[in-house]
C-alpha cells in the first residue's frame, strides 16, 4: 500500500473534527493509499487531541497510518505531501482586550501564523508538497505563506470550493434541477464577499446556467448576495460557523487537486496569478483551474467575459491588491 503524509493544522477545532476521518477513510487519496497523519494545534489545546486520535482509531479505517499530534510547526510538516492549514485566529475573538472584527486586523494577526508556518513548510515539507489554506482571510494568509515558504517547486491554495459548492446549490434550486447537472462552476477572485461566482459559464447540462435559468435580476440582485452572504447567514442561523461545509469543500480540492479534470469541467480554488484575465501577477486570486493527466494544474484559458464579470472581477481584484498592500512588510 502506498503512503502519504498530511499536516493538518487547528487539528482540535470543528472544521478538523469533520475533515480528519474523510483524510484517513480511503475517499480522499484512495482505498491504496495509507495516510499518516499529523494533528497540530497551539500548546494550549495539543492534549484535546488524543481523544481525536482515540476517535480516529476507533473509525476501523484501513487506510489509517500513523497518527501524530504536536504544536511543533517544523515537527509536523516535515516530509509532508499534503499540509491543510485549517487553523486561523478568527474574527470576533478578544486579543489584548480588543474584539478583533476589522479584516485589517484579521490580516496582521494571522499574518506573524502564516509567515512561520510558510517558512516551515518550505524548509521541510516534500518538493512538491502541496498546501491548501482554508483559514482566513485565506487568498492573503495564502499568500504570506507562499512567499515565506519561497519554495516554488510546491503549490499552494487558498480555497473557493465552499463558495463553489454553495453557488451550484443555489443555481441548482433556481432551476429545479440535481446539482448534479451544474459544471464548470468558477469562482473568481478573493474568499470574501466580494467573490464573483459566474452563473454565465457554468452549465446545467452542458447549457449557461444564466440562460436555463433566464432571470437576470435574480442573477444579479439575489444570487450574487445569497453566495456571497452564505456564510454570515450560517453563522446567524445556526450560532457557529460553517464547518462541516467547509471540512468537505477542503476534501472536494485535495480530490480535484489530485484527480484528472474532465472536460468540459474545472474546479475552483485560488492560486498564484501568471497575469491570465488580466490579474496582477502573484495575487493569490481565485480562477477557473483543471488538473492534467501530468498531475499539473494549470489555468483554463479563454474563458470569456461579460461587463457584469468584468466589473464584478475588478471589485475583488482591488480588495486583494489593498489586502497585499496591507501585508507588504511581511511579503517584502
């Protein structure tokens, strides 16, 4: 049986707790494939992590490998394939007193996180390690970590997957059709809600999800905001964040990542802009991404553009531009 090693880091917090047996069960890397597992966490919390691992045990799965926790960065990454930065200081928390609301803030603190784990992940982590950000703000916590990992052999993401997977199911209620008709769903630009989630190239059997559904207002005036605002609305109906949305959205990557992409198809997650669509050259920004028989990712081209995109796109554009500005001295 093959192996692989995964890091997964905010290893005791909800996000984690759906994510974890997903990684080890044999659905994400295959029934061939055994996951070592490595569980990291702040020394504070690295103890509620045993009974994880007793859980994880008790699954059965036999794809389990070895499972390790630790609130050592270097000593978790190190000869990882995979590295699943879940954990992130989130809004709303109290730090030297201060209830930490603005992204601003959000991006300074998460920032001294990500400069170190990067900088690990890049000394220690396997050559063409892969590394997908979930924790936010992701797009710019991707970024510092990418330019302080300074690895280009290893690809890193930030993930759109959840804003993906909500967009389908919203188009896919609109029209009264399976979700499983929706394709080609492309979120452009930041994991924020000023995400541009395209109705006009995805498809619901093979045809513009916009012209099935033949309501430009609703496509303007309600989806976007309904996308864009899932999150928020979760959080208000339920009183906690959406983490079983979330834990799957990271295993939808990590399979597209590493599974060949149909045609007529891609998958959605943000990476390092090569200037396609006319994106400055190394946001991290999200894009319309397929996987090749390689193993490669590349950029679907040619995708074409409405004013509405386009105006849309230019939005999130900015605020990425105004969040690298934001963390220039970390990225310098």
């Amino acid at each position: 049986m093959k192996e692989i090693n995964v890091a997964v880091t905010g290893g005791a917090g909800q996000i984690a707790y759906s994510l974890l047996p997903r990684l080890i069960s044999g659905e994400t890397f295959g029934s061939d494939t055994r996951v070592n597992l490595r569980l990291i966490e702040i020394p504070q919390v690295v103890e509620k992590l045993e009974g994880t691992i007793m859980e994880l045990i008790d699954c059965g799965f036999d794809q389990t490998g070895i499972l390790t926790a630790t609130s050592d960065i270097r000593e978790g990454v190190k000869d990882a394939d995979w590295v699943l930065l879940v954990g992130s200081i989130p809004r709303g928390i109290v730090i030297d007193g201060k209830k930490i609301e603005e992204r601003s803030d959000l991006l300074k603190i998460n920032g001294g996180i990500f400069t170190d784990q990067g900088k690990a992940i890049g000394e220690l982590a396997k050559q063409n390690a892969k590394i997908l950000v979930v924790g936010n703000p992701a797009n710019t916590n991707a970024l510092i970590g990418m330019n302080s990992a300074n690895n280009s052999s290893q690809q890193w993401f930030a993930m759109t997957a959840l804003d993906a997977n909500r967009a389908k199911a919203q188009l896919a209620q609109k029209a009264s059709v399976d979700i499983s008709s929706l394709k080609n769903m492309i979120i452009w630009g930041n994991h924020s809600p000023t995400m541009y989630p395209d109705p006009y190239n995805a498809t619901i059997n093979g045809k513009s999800a916009a012209e099935v559904i033949d309501d430009n207002t609703w496509l303007e005036n309600d989806y976007l905001p309904l996308v864009q605002q899932r999150g928020k609305a979760v959080i208000d109906a339920r009183g906690a964040s959406s983490a079983a949305s979330a834990a799957n959205a990271a295993i939808d990557t990590v399979k597209a990542v590493e599974n060949y992409t149909e045609p007529g198809d891609c998958f959605s997650a943000a990476i390092a802009s090569d200037g396609s669509y006319g994106v400055p050259k190394g946001l991290i920004f999200g894009f319309p991404l397929r996987t090749r028989e390689s193993g490669e990712i590349e950029i679907i081209q040619g995708i074409e553009l409405n004013d509405f995109a386009k105006s849309k796109i230019k939005i999130t554009t900015e605020e990425l531009e105004s969040e690298r500005e934001a963390v220039s001295d970390l990225i310098s």
